[in-house]
C-alpha cells in the first residue's frame, strides 16, 4: 500500500500553499474562484480523503456533527436532512443523519452528549424529550434543539414562528370567503408543541374575524400521517354542519384529507378549501396541487449549524441560550381555490 496522499501533496500538485488547501479543503478563509477549482482538482486526481483521526488528535475535534429527527420517512424531515447535507457543503463540517423515532429516552441520549467520541455536537428535533429531564443534564455538549419546544437548557433553539405561520393560512382561507374551519393536528398530549402553537395561530385568526371555535371542527389525532389526516377528514365530513375548509398542521395530514374527501365525492376546493404546512414537494405534484405554509428549511439548516459550529469552537465554555428564527411563507396553489 502507498503512502497516504496529504495536503502538502495536493498543494504541490496544485501549486499553491498548505494554508491555501487546507482552507479550501475546511471550507475556510478567501480563496479566489479559479485556485479553489484548481486545488479540487488535484484533490480528485490524487484521491486525496481527509484524515478524521489525526485531525482530531490535533484539534480535539471531528468535525462530524449529527443531525437526530424522528423519522426519515417523513417528507418533512427527509427534506430537511437534505437541506442540512447542502449546508454542511458551504461549512467545516460533515453532517450524520439519525433516526430517533420520537423515543424519549433516544432524545435524551444524544442531549446529553451519550454519542460517539468522533461526534463534535448533535441538532436535535425532539419529539417526546422530556423538559425536566433534560435541563437536568450536565455538561456543556454542543447542542441545538429544532421546533416548536423552548428548554430551559444550554442549547440554541432554531425554529420558525408557527403560531404566526398558522395565523397566515387561517386568514388567507377567510379572506377567500370560507367561515366553517375545520383543522387536523391537534394534539392534547403536552409533549407535542407543534400542534399547540399552531392551534393557537388558528384560534387567534379565527378569533380576529370574530369567527367563533367550534370543538367539532378540531378533532384530535394521534399521529401526523396520511392515514390520520384521511380518518380526521372522514369525521369532518360526516358533522351536521362539514367545514368548508381545513387547515392541516402538517402536508402528510392534508395528503390524507385530499383521498378522503375524493372517496366522499367531496370537490376540493370547490366544496372544501385545504391548506397544509411543510410544503414538501410531494404536494406541488398532487391534484389539486396543495396550499402550504413553507418553513425556510436552508434557513433552519444554516442557523443551526452556525450555532453547533460556535458552540464546538467554544471549547466548553458555557454559552446563553439563544432563541433563533428562520422565516416561513405562505405558498397559494389549487386546493384553496387559487
């Protein structure tokens, strides 16, 4: 087996400085268009790959950060994984993807630091992580938290304004004439923010167009899925008085709603107007194409790892808290009559 290539041979081949390839290599520092093209191909030709090990020997530090969601399944988190891999290009860093599948216990694992030595900081979307427990940790692990929860704990927490978000969807379903809103996503269970803060954008809309809450039009569902937005949809329909128009905390619910009320006869929008939230890309293709409320997933995925980035660089050193917000918009298509 030959010598390992190193960046002293890349910068040979290349012509420029270590400095110059390792900032190239890093993500780091200026360098010009052409010299940037220049090193990575030398890097191509020599089969240059990073050497992890000696780099964290020398730093302390991998530069592997994890990124911990649910479930992959999900259009809304594959998405957003994918959004996290194109950031870590522009960055210092590699992302690994892993899958909790809302365990608690999983959550807390990996709050707390529980992961492999190669793991320089965890983004964690918890699901069911308990909020005592967790502020409870100890230690100083780089940490940030994505959604709708806010701890109490030494962590950055990146998310969007979705009690606004959903204050933006109910008010465009009102603005084109719909009074009787029904919604799917509401969760009773405390653990699960992002059904409470969106019941609360939807009640505030309601509540400023001196529309009142009807209990009937928000039934609670278990899980945000196909299989529950289509059951939801089913109960709506089958009131005295059936919506006309839902609002779905979650484009898998809205999904689901779409074939129930195609099983029912029921026109969308026509008879029903709907309006989702993710915005994933299933939804631009279904028919009628879906309304949504699109998160900045770039935005998310940057701001997060800005913020694990300058908590690794911190060295230990204890860090505030620090609440950040990535934007959202309101995406017009078919299904709410556009």
């Amino acid at each position: 087996m030959g010598a390992r290539i190193g960046l002293k041979d890349v910068a040979a081949m290349a012509g420029v400085s270590f400095k110059t390839v390792s900032n190239v290599v890093r993500g780091e520092g200026r360098v010009s268009a052409a010299t940037r093209e220049r090193v990575l191909a030398a890097v191509a030709e020599l089969g240059y790959r990073p050497n992890h090990s000696a780099r964290q020997l020398r730093t302390g530090r991998s530069g592997i950060v994890m990124l911990a969601v649910p479930e992959l399944l999900s259009p809304y988190f594959a998405e957003l994984a994918a959004a996290f891999i194109a950031a870590a290009k522009e960055r210092p860093c590699t992302v690994l993807i892993e899958e909790t599948q809302g365990d608690p216990e999983e959550e807390l694992r990996l709050a707390a630091g529980m992961v492999s030595p190669l793991i320089d900081g965890v983004v964690l979307s918890p699901l069911r992580l308990d909020r005592e427990r967790l502020a409870a940790r100890e230690g100083d692990f780089p940490l940030v938290l994505l959604g709708e929860r806010e701890y109490d704990v030494a962590a950055d927490h990146v998310g969007i304004d979705n009690v606004a978000a959903a204050r933006e969807a109910v008010r465009h379903l009102l603005a084109a004439g719909r009074r009787r809103i029904g919604v799917l996503g509401r969760q009773d269970d405390p653990l699960f923010a992002t059904g409470a803060t969106r019941m609360r954008g939807y009640r505030e809309a309601l509540d400023a167009a001196g529309v009142a809450f009807d209990p009937a039009l928000a039934p609670a569902v278990p899980w945000y899925s196909r299989d529950c937005g289509a059951a939801g949809m089913r109960e709506l329909l089958t009131l005295p008085e059936p919506p006309d128009a839902v609002f779905c905390f979650a484009d898998v619910l809205a999904s689901g709603a779409l074939r129930a009320a195609h099983e029912a006869g029921v026109r969308v929008p026509r008879d029903v107007a709907l309006v989702g939230f993710d915005d994933v890309e299933e939804s631009r293709f279904s028919v009628p194409s879906l309304s949504s409320v699109r998160p900045d997933r770039a935005g998310i995925a940057g701001l997060a790892l800005d913020a694990v980035l300058e908590r690794i660089s911190a060295g230990g050193k204890r860090l505030e808290q620090r609440v950040l917000t990535a934007s959202h918009g309101l995406r017009v298509r078919e299904s709410s009559g556009s």
